[in-house]
C-alpha cells in the first residue's frame, strides 16, 4: 500500500520557498539600487523615476535603456572578475559597477 502524502507538509515547503524568492528578490533590488548609486537619491524620486519607466510606452525608449543596462552589467562583471579572481561579491566591484551610466549618454 502507498504511503499518503503530506499534503500540509509540502504546501508549507513550497509557502516556505516562496517566501525565500521574494525576499531574494527585494535583496536583489536593493543591490541593485546601490551598485547604480541610485541610494543617493530619495525614496520620493526614485519612486518617481520607477513610475516614469513603468508608465514609459515608448518601446525605442525602453529599448535604450535595457541597453543601457546591459551594458552596465556586463561592464561590472568584467571588471569584478579581474579585480578579484573569482570572488562574486564584493563592495568595491559594487562602488565600481556605479560609474559607467553615470559618465556615459542614454536616452533618459
């Protein structure tokens, strides 16, 4: 006969990873908002800015900036990887990783 299944047991697990991935996720978002220095700016106007984007229908906008961001991250993973061999998370890879979109053009 077949052992019956936990059904409680394995709706918390998945309740349990679920909570994991979103709070990931928000650790991820913050990360990300620190390592383009947008910490420098208040919560109003970067609320602001994230509303401008969300709202932007504009599909060639949208496109330069996913470009934009591209760029950023492949940017930051080169010059992580040379200044630390290996070693994923670091601060000054983060502090590195801010300066290319600040000095560089885009459409805004």
């Amino acid at each position: 006969m077949r052992k019956p299944r936990d059904f409680d047991a394995e709706l918390k697990a998945l309740e349990d990873k679920a909570r994991e991935l979103k709070t990931r996720k928000v650790q991820q978002l913050g990360d990300l908002v620190i390592a383009t220095g947008a910490d420098a700016l208040t919560a109003e106007e970067l609320a602001g800015a994230l509303l401008v984007l969300a709202e932007t229908e504009d599909l060639g906008r949208r496109e330069a900036w996913a470009r934009r961001g591209a760029a950023f991250f492949h940017g930051r993973a080169r010059r992580s990887a040379a200044a630390h061999d290996g070693d994923a998370v670091s601060a000054p890879a983060q502090q590195g990783g801010a300066q290319p979109p600040s000095g560089s053009t885009g459409a805004a």
